[in-house]
C-alpha cells in the first residue's frame, strides 16, 4: 500500500491531541498568500511560490482531470493549460474575499474542461472569467462531486506525506506503524509488536508499541489538520473544522479541534 493509497486513513480511529505545536495554526503560510508571491511580478519569492503551489496541488488537480475526462491525453493537456496559465499569471486576480481555494480551482479546472469540450467541437471558445458563472450542464454536478472527492483525498495523502517524511527525518516509525495498523485492524498489540520488531530488525515491546501508535496518529491529525488548514483563507479553528466538516474529514480530527478549541 503506497501513499497514494487515501482509503488507508479512513481506518484510523482514536486520534488525540499532542501536547506541542498548539499554535500550529497561526504559524501557517496560507495558499491565498503563496498565490499572491506567486503573481507578484519581480518578487524575490515569485518563482519558489509558483513551484511550491504547482508540487502541493499539482497531483491533485491531474487525478480531477483524469477524472473529468477519462482520457490520459486530454487530462495531461489540460493540466499543461492550466499550468501555463498559472505561471504566465492568468489568475493574478484570485482574491480570498471571493471564496476559498478549492472553490476557485474547482472553477477554474471546470472552466478548462468546457473549454477542451468547446475546441472539440469547432464552437466559437467565448471569453471566459475565472469567477464567472458555470454553465448549468448534466454533467456540472457530477464534476462537483468528484472535484471534492479529489479534494478530500488530496487532504489525506498529504498528511500520509508528511507523516512519511517526518519518519525518515527522524528515524521513527510513524508511517510504517500506521499504516501496519490499518492494513491488520484485527491484530492485537503482542502481534502488531511482533511485525513490527520484524520491520525494524530491533526490539519492540507490546507497551512500547502502543505508546508508538499513539504518537503515530496524534502526528497524523496534526498534518491532516495542517493541510486543510493551509487550503483555506483564514487560519482560525472554526474555519479548519467547517472545511473538515464539508470534506467529510471531521471525524478523524474531532477531539484534536476540540482540545484545541479549548485551550484556545
């Protein structure tokens, strides 16, 4: 099971809140901020900002288009559209008063796909603006749902990134004890123990174990919350839980946001 593997989290029960980082939140670089760097022509940080977004998203915006189109090739030229309108600063006018940053790039990606649609078809492409008003089509709905289904997984699997990342930053088996975890929900602590001595080629008590796993999904609720947290324009815990709410993520996070909430 790879990363990439997002049904692995919705396994994953009884996250708590660490005792660090409780003002995680209010140190996050929102995107809105990284796509104003990113569109402010001779910024020192234009370039790094651009990078960044186009590596974050980039995964997820090409699974929405293999999605929309179910066609490698029109998603993969459709994403270099989008790509080149992005660097070139076609969205230099995208403003958090005007909603989210899911809500614009699901706008905008659905706009692109109307646009392929369009050439297909040898109709006249009319000028379009990235906040306009959709077309109502039978297939609108359709690609509301599954931009955030794309969305929801996109959360997911950045925080099984991250989780990955920091194990082998540090050398603890964060990721790999997870995901041991979740792959044998039915194994008990002297088993799981006993697979993951196996992995690690070392010792590894069922106490210890458990003090692991523990740890395990308090950073894993931490980088789901990071993650959601940055997608979005305001960085307050009311605002993180309406986006885990309507991601349908909440439940993976719900006793963090509420400890949270509560030293606040």
């Amino acid at each position: 099971m790879g990363l990439e593997s997002v049904e692995v989290a919705a396994m994953i029960d009884s996250i708590a809140l660490p005792n660090h980082d409780q003002d995680r939140l209010s140190r996050i670089e929102t995107v809105w901020t990284m796509i104003y760097h990113a569109h402010t022509d001779g910024a020192p940080a234009q370039g790094q900002a651009q990078h960044e977004l186009l590596a974050r998203y980039g995964s997820a915006i090409l699974r929405y288009l293999r999605g929309a189109f179910r066609d490698e090739m029109a998603a993969e030229e459709t994403y270099q559209e989008f790509a080149i309108r992005f660097l070139r600063g076609d969205y230099r006018s995208a403003h958090p008063d005007k909603g989210r940053f899911r809500g614009f790039l699901k706008v905008v990606l659905s706009r692109l796909v109307a646009d392929h649609y369009r050439k297909q078809s040898r109709r006249r492409e009319a000028p379009l603006d990235t906040f306009c008003s959709l077309s109502d089509d039978s297939d609108e709905a359709r690609r509301d749902a599954e931009f955030l289904e794309t969305w929801r997984d996109e959360m997911l699997t950045q925080a099984w990134r991250r989780l990955a990342e920091e194990e082998r930053r540090s050398g603890k088996p964060w990721m790999t004890l997870l995901k041991l975890r979740v792959e044998n929900p039915e194994h008990r602590s002297v088993e799981l123990a006993a697979q993951l001595a196996q992995i690690l080629d070392e010792d590894v008590t069922p106490t210890r174990l458990r003090v692991l796993l523990h740890r395990s999904r308090e950073r894993f609720a931490n980088y789901l919350i990071d993650a959601v947290a940055e997608s979005i324009r305001d960085e307050t815990i009311a605002d993180v839980e309406q986006e885990l709410a309507e991601l349908q993520l909440l439940q993976y996070c719900q006793s963090v946001l509420e400890q949270r909430k509560a030293s606040a």
